[in-house]
C-alpha cells in the first residue's frame, strides 16, 4: 500500500474522531499541543507530519495505533475514485 494512502486514511479518522468528539480544530490542537495548522496538515494526510504531532493528537483524541495488514479496497471504495 501506498505511503501516501496510509497519511491519507489515517488522517480521515482523525478528522471523524474531533468531529464525533464534538472539537474544532482549534480545541484539538490546543489539547495535543500542536499548532491548527499541524492539525490541518494531518487531516489533509500530509507526508511531511513528525510522527511525534500523531502522537500528540492520538493521545489527545484518547485513541491509539493498531497495525492490520493491509486489504484490497472493496468494489464500492473502487466505485468511489470514479465519482469523485
């Protein structure tokens, strides 16, 4: 799988974790002790991100990490490169 699917995916499920949390971005990133901007870059699934700013926001979110191999995408996730 790709790097750059990885930023990308993880960065999706931040941004649903704040929002199902009931945070603005601004909340979060104060609560992580990042900058909104480092936040913002983390949403987007920036490559650049250190993995200490994940640390922090997973951490302020009250989340962690876990590995699973990697799976072939489903044909409706297929389905939804098209219709974007």
């Amino acid at each position: 799988m790709n790097f750059s699917v990885l930023t990308h995916k993880i960065g999706s499920q931040v941004r649903s974790m704040r929002l199902n949390r009931g945070y603005k971005q601004a909340e979060l990133a104060r609560l992580a002790g990042v900058t909104r901007q480092k936040l913002i870059e983390i949403e987007q699934g920036s490559p650049s991100v250190s993995m200490s700013a994940y640390a922090r926001v997973f951490a302020a979110l009250g989340s962690e990490v876990k590995l699973v191999p990697a799976s072939l995408p489903t044909l409706d996730e297929v389905d939804d490169l098209f219709n974007e």
